[in-house]
C-alpha cells in the first residue's frame, strides 16, 4: 500500500542481495574467505569509511557534495593526538576535541556553502585543502603517537563486546560504526534533520518558500557530517595508535562510492542510512576478496570502479521502470 | 462534419492504487477544437499522455488516421504528428528559447558536425512570425515569466507539423492579451486542418474556441457534445455529478477593523515602484493587474522571498524587517506561489511532508523528534477537509494530478494557521468545484478573522471574492478600488493605464 516505503525498500534489497551474491561467491571461491577471522577483518576495514560514509549521505541528501572529509578526518585524528599527546589531555576530552574538529570544520564549509553561496563543490575542495595544511602545521608535519595513553588504542582495538560475551572478539570499531550507523538512522529518518534534509535536498527554493531556514539547516547538516568525520578521524587514529598527518587524501572518493553503490541519488533528495551501510560493506567485501583471490592490488580498483558504474545504473533502471 | 483523425477507445489505465482511467473513449476530427473537461484528477492529462506516448495504456485501442497505432514514447508520437503541450513547463532553463524549442533537431552544417545558428534562429523568427509573437530568440528560458514560457512550448510544438496538438490547460498561466493571441493561433490552426484537444477549466474559454466537448468523470467517459448546443450548467452537472457552493458579493467589510499589514513606500528596481497599503483583519484584498504588473514580486517581496531596497514593512503596528521566508512565517505570513510545480510543493515528497513543511516545529516531539502520528493525522484531515484526491497520504506529489497538487499547497498554509494569506493565483488549474471550495474557504478563514490578499488574473474572481480590490500597472499601484465601485471596466482602465 505504501508505494514510497516499498520502492526504497526495494532498493535496500537489491542492493543487500548484490553483497549475499558477493559474499556467496567468494565464500564458494575461497575457503578462507568465511572464517570468523576474516569476517571481522572485513567489518574492521570497512568501520572507517563506514563511518566517513555516513556522514556523507547527510550532505549528498542534500544535494552537495563534500570533498573535505578525507583531510578533515586526518586533521580531527591529529587533534586528538595533540590533545592527549601534546597537552596531556585525559582521553576522553581527546576523543571529543577530535569530533569536535570535524563538527567545527563542516561548520565552516556549511557557512560557506549556505551564507556565501560558495558551491559546495568548491567550498569543500577548500576545506580539504586548509584541513589538510592544519593538520600539518598543528602536528609538526610528523605523525603523533599515543604511546603515552595506552588506552586511546583500545577505542578501536579493544572489544568490549568480547569482555562481556567471551569468544565474540569483535573490535570496538566495529560495535562504533554500527551504533553510528543506528544514530544516523535515527536523525534521518526520525528528527527534523532529516525531514529538513529531504525537503532541501528535492527542491530548495519550494522548502525556502515554505518557510524553512535553509541556510540554517544546511550548515547543521554541514556540521554534522564534520562530527562523523571527526568519529571516524578518532577511530582511524586509534586504531593507527598514531595520527599521520599525510594520510586521509582520497578516503572522500572512496565514501562517496560507498554512499552511491548505496543507492543514494547526487542530484539530492534520495537515499538512506541502510543503503549506506551495505554500500560500505560491499565495497570492503570486494576488495577483501579479491585479495584472498591473489588478484593484484592494481586490478582490485579497477574491479571496485566497475562495480560503481554497475550498481549506479541498475539504480538507474529501477528508477526508470518504476 | 470533417473526416476523424483520431479514435480512442476503451482506454483503461491502473496506476498503483488508483484506477486513473476506466474504459474510456475519446475523438477528435480534423479541423476541431475539441474540449476534454472534467475535474482535478479526472484522468485528462493521463488520456492525453496515453495519446502522447508518455504512458502506457493497460487496454484499449487508438486509430489514427485510420490505421491503429501503438505509440510507445513521446518521440514516437511527436514522428506521427501528434504534439502536446504539457499541464507543466518542460523547458531547460539554461538554454535560450531557440535553443529550447529544437532540441534534438538543431540545424546542423558542414557534415552536421557544426551548429548552424543562424539557420536556427531564422527558423525560430519565421515560426514566432506565424504565432504573431514579439520575443528574442537568443533569451535564456530562465529570464522569461511563466506566460512566455508557455508561448515558448507552445511555440515548440507547433514546430513539429503536428496534425494533432494537444493543450493542457495552455492558458493558466497567460494573460488576456496573450489568450488572445493563443486564440488567433489556435483557430489559424483549425482552418489548416489540425486537430486541437484542448483541456481547461475555464468555462468562457471552452464556449469561446471549442467546437465539441468531451466530459470526464472519475477516470470515466460521460458524454461529447457540441459546444454550441449545451449551457454552461449542464456542463458543469456533467462534470461534478452535485451541486456546488455558489459564493455571493462579500458583505463590506465591517467598519474599520484594525490593519494587521501596512507596507509604506516599497521599491524593489523596475519591479516595484512606491507601493504603499494596509491590510485589515477580516480583509480579502485583491491585487489585479495584468501579467507582468508586478503582483507576484509584491508578494515575493512582503514575504521575504526577495530583497527589497527601501520600504517599511509594519505588522499590528510594529516594524519588520524579513531577513527570509522563514522570518514572514515566523510572523503569520503565508505565501502560496503562483508557480507550485517549481515554488509551491517538493513534489519529490508525499503528501503528508508537503503538509506540514512549514509547520514541522508544531509536529515534534521532545529533542526533535517527528511525531509521525500527529503529521498522518493532520494530512489525512487535509486530504479530507479540501476533498484532495489522493489514495493514500504517503503518496508523493509528483503523482497526483495539477489540481490536487494545488490543493495540498493550500493544506499546507492552513496546517501553518497563519493570520496574514497571500494566494497568488490560488484557482489556477483548479476545476469549478473545488473552485468554489476554495472561495468558501477564502471566505470562511476571512470570517475567522484572517486576512487574505488574493491576487488573480482571473477578474470575474477578483470582483466576486474581495472587499477591496488595488490594482497594479507596471510596479505601481494606479488605483484602489471599494468592492461596490469595482467592475470589470474600472479595473482594466486601472490595469493598463500607464500603457
Ligand atoms: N504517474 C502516476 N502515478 C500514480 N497516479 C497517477 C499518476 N499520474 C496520474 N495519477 C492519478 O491519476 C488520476 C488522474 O490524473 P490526471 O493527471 O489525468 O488528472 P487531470 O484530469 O488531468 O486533473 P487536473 O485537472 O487536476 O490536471 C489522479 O487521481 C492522479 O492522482
Ligand atoms: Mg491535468
């Protein structure tokens, strides 16, 4: 009966039936490739974009694009390292000047992108340079260790869900996306954010007309794709045990794949959390088995932009059909 | 009567969850004006876009030229010479109106690697010269009003030869002077031996230039006549099947009751020149004028849509300054845009998301949290109270037909509850019931003691529904008329007299 529910879901399931696809054939192809080990190497390494990822679905929505993630989430992973490293802050004050970065960073693109008018494209390619250069200069142009707080490594690394339930290893980055992935669920679907986002992203001037502050909406939404940025900044640093300044350049392209092959439309106005979420996966499943295949690093992207251009377009013909 | 060129019958189509057409049939001759009417969501548009190519039709068959024809797409059709004017504007809006009107067919030069402008652009000044009309070829779409916009569709599918043209609703948007250009096309057509299907609403306009009528009903076929032989009341019996609400002169307004909008010396470039005006409680204040007069950037401007460059704007006697829409609704103002496909509903969303855009602060639950409940509650109260036709309220916009669409932009400003109304062109591609509808509602929310600023092209409406009547010519304001004094007379007098 409810024909927008059931085409989006319809998407969810084309896209989640793409990964069991994916996750039969290489579980059939390779022995290794089923095992609890290399399952939660692949959840581990999908947890970072994961989370970048999720961030990035809100401004997609939007219609905008934002380019800086990359660097923002290197320069929020080196503000936690100065605050624990260089300052001595205890770590979960590092954590949250982490998060707090990337919220302040999408902040000034959002401003920029919704006060100035500047387009998001440009504003973003901005933004990702001057984080870029931050994190630089605020580092000293060297990686940052944590080896004085022992415990900022667990964050990602530990498990607290194999201290509660024995044998069930599962890293904490991993349980973080997850629980990421629940709140960002929540705001777009549950909160005004989302509705706000929605509205925007399909047709800004009818939403402006009808009284809603755009600009205002646009920078939150800005901003809170800065606070998952600055998540995942935090989770990579943690799980690096250290902050590198010159990493992070291209996580953007690769989040924004995950969020496409999700089924989440750049012109605006469409997408979703779970489509995300399994966007992310399939990309991290691919790669993954690929290499337990031995097929070459090289290959391995072509392979993965391929899948991009495929999973676009059977998007496209679903549209058109329906 | 002149060979038939085109016989549709038994056309049946389901979208999902609404039966749009029922068996249906439909015919047109050569050399007619033949008029589809029915109400919002009648089916029309669907029957003429079955015609057209744009849908597929579940049953039925279509005889053109006496051979049955499957028209599978919209480039098919238009290859047979059948041509349609769409209910919306489908132009691109970077490009100029040359550009617009051959898209797909530029003329081409030197092995057609090569743009020919100036083939384009004398082919474009040869058809505006047939159409009679004064317009720079070279223009971006974007520039041009709704009204020129039309003329630019209209212009296109008469570019393609068509032996068939069909029209939905070519005249919302147009001026007098440019209906009657319309007309003058339209019957120059006739004599070459065109087919016209021509949708409207407007009843003085079908027993103008249609020969035959044919009334729909429900996705049902009810009857053809001949236009000369029917009155305008059986056609409207015809349609509606009930009795409509038939609205009487407003009473005066009584006495003077306290001014709740006062705009003193606003000038926003050539678009607005010194206009000063109250508006009181309980008002229905009409704007008249002609397209272009400057109407719908007052609105624009008095909700914060534009900016203006001097000017004060008081509302209950305290001065604002509007830094955006948000800031007018803030206030208790309400705007419906004259153009709602582009400015009116995100017809991306369903139907309870368009009701309550405006008033989402009203519908949270602590810490910002949407209360689904109470927004399916308030939309389906809509739906109900302005008789939306919609199966359901999860249905996005985009589906329903023009009229219903308008509908739910007015649901939404009522959702909002604000005091002060500004409707521009609120009728426009509404059918005459829920015409009637909305002016018993205009004039129940003035008896609430709302104030309305009702701003219509449509003069009979204008007399009929306001107390007191300004009229604009050029961005000024030339005269302001009480209800009594107002006739159709006085208010083109007023309307043209800087021309
Ligand atoms: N693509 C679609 N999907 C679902 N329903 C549709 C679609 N197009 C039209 N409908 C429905 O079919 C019915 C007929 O719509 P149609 O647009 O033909 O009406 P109309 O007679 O042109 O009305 P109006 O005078 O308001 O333009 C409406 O109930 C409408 O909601
Ligand atoms: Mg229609």
């Amino acid at each position: 009966m409810n024909i927008q529910i059931k085409s989006g879901a319809l998407q969810q399931v084309l896209a989640l039936a793409s990964l069991v696809v994916l996750i039969v054939f290489f579980t059939i192809s390779s022995s290794n490739f089923f095992q609890f080990s290399n399952i939660v190497g692949i959840l581990l390494s999908t947890a970072v974009i994961g989370v970048l990822a999720l961030g990035s679905t809100f401004v997609i929505i939007t219609g905008g694009i934002d380019l800086s993630v990359g660097t923002v989430m290197t320069l929020s992973g080196v503000m936690t390292g100065v605050c624990i490293t260089f300052w001595g802050l205890p770590v979960p004050v590092g954590i949250l000047g982490g998060i707090l970065m990337g919220a302040l960073c999408g902040l000034l693109s959002g401003t920029a992108v919704a006060k100035m008018k500047i387009p998001p494209f440009i504003a973003t390619l901005a933004m990702m340079m001057i984080a870029k250069g931050l994190a630089l200069i605020i580092s000293g142009a060297k990686p940052v260790y944590f080896n004085d707080a022992e415990s900022f490594a667990e964050v990602s690394q530990g498990s607290v869900l194999g201290w509660l339930i024995p044998g069930l290893d599962i890293p904490n980055a991993v349980v973080i996306f997850f629980v990421a992935a629940i709140v960002g669920y929540l705001i777009l679907s549950k909160t005004i954010i989302g509705r706000y986002n929605f509205a925007l992203g399909s047709n800004e001037e009818a939403t402006r007309l009808s009284g809603v502050n755009v600009g205002f909406w646009k920078i939150v939404i800005y901003t809170l794709t800065g606070a998952f940025t600055g998540l995942a900044g935090v989770m990579m640093a943690s799980r690096l045990n250290s902050a590198n300044p010159a990493l992070g350049a291209g996580y953007e392209l690769e989040a924004i794949a995950a969020v496409v092959i999700g089924g989440t439309s750049l012109s605006g106005g469409k997408g979703t959390i779970i489509g995300t979420v399994i966007g992310a996966l399939i990309m991290s499943v691919l790669t993954n088995g690929l290499r337990i295949l031995s097929v070459p690093q090289e290959w391995q992207t072509v392979v993965v932009g391929f899948v991009i251009i495929l999973a676009v377009y059977a998007d496209i013909l679903r549209r058109r059909k329906a | 009567m002149s060979e038939v060129l085109l016989q549709m019958e038994g056309i049946t189509k389901e979208f999902p969850g609404v039966l749009a057409l029922n068996n249906c049939q439909f015919e047109l001759r050569r050399g007619e004006v033949h008029a589809l009417m029915g109400e919002n969501g009648a089916g029309k548009s669907t029957m003429m876009k079955i015609l057209t190519g744009v849908y597929q039709k579940d049953e039925g068959t279509v005889t053109y030229q006496g051979k049955p024809v499957e028209l599978t797409n919209p480039k098919a059709a238009q290859d047979a010479g059948i041509s349609m004017i769409h209910q919306e504007l489908n132009l691109a809006p970077d490009l100029t109106v040359a550009q617009n009107i051959f898209i797909g067919r530029e003329p081409r030069r030197r092995l057609r690697l090569f743009l020919d402008d100036q083939a384009l652009h004398r082919q474009v000044k040869a058809l505006f010269q047939r159409m009679g009309l004064d317009m720079d070829p070279a223009i971006q779409v974007s520039e041009l009003t709704v009204a020129k916009q039309q003329m630019v569709e209209i212009a296109k599918a008469l570019s393609y030869n068509a032996d068939v043209l069909v029209m939905d609703e070519p005249t919302a948007a147009l001026s007098e002077t440019e209906i009657e250009d319309l007309f003058r096309i339209i019957r120059q057509l006739r004599a070459d031996g065109v087919g016209i299907v021509y949708i409207s609403h407007r009843m003085d306009e079908i027993k103008r230039i249609t020969d035959r009528i044919t009334v729909m009903r429900d996705g049902q076929y009810i009857d053809t006549v001949l236009t000369a032989e029917v009155t305008t009341q059986d056609i409207i019996s015809k349609m509606v099947g009930r009795q409509i609400y038939e609205t009487s002169k407003p009473e005066a307004a009584a006495g003077e009751r306290e001014t709740v909008l006062e705009v003193k010396g606003l000038n926003q470039g050539r678009a607005l020149r010194d206009i000063s005006f109250t508006l009181r409680k309980g008002e229905i204040l009409g704007i008249a004028g002609l397209v272009g007069a400057g109407r719908t950037e007052l609105a624009r401007a008095i909700f914060g849509a534009d900016r203006i460059q001097s000017g004060e704007i008081y509302i209950h006697g305290s001065r604002v300054k509007m830094r955006g829409p948000h800031d007018a609704v803030r206030l208790g103002i309400g705007y419906l845009s004259e153009d709602r496909k582009r400015y009116g509903c995100v017809v991306d969303l369903d139907v309870k998301s368009n009701v309550v855009i405006a008033s989402y602060p009203g519908f949270l639950r602590p810490g910002g949290w949407v209360n689904t409940v109470k927004i399916r509650k308030q939309a389906e109260d809509m739906v109900e109270r302005l008789k939306v036709k919609t199966p359901h309220v999860d249905q996005e916009v985009k589906f329903l037909s023009g009229g219903n669409q308008q509908k739910v932009v007015i649901g939404k400003w009522l959702t909002r509850d604000c005091d002060i109304l500004i409707f521009d062109e609120p009728t426009r591609g509404i059918d005459v019931g829920a015409k009637s509808e909305i002016y018993r509602l205009l004039n129940e929310l003035a008896a609430q003691g709302k104030s309305i600023i009702m701003i219509s092209s449509e003069l009979p409406e204008i007399l009929r529904m306001s107390h007191r009547i300004l009229v604009m010519c050029e961005g000024r304001i030339t005269g302001e008329l009480d209800h009594e004094e107002a006739t159709q007379e006085t208010i083109m007098h007023l309307a043209t007299a800087r021309m």
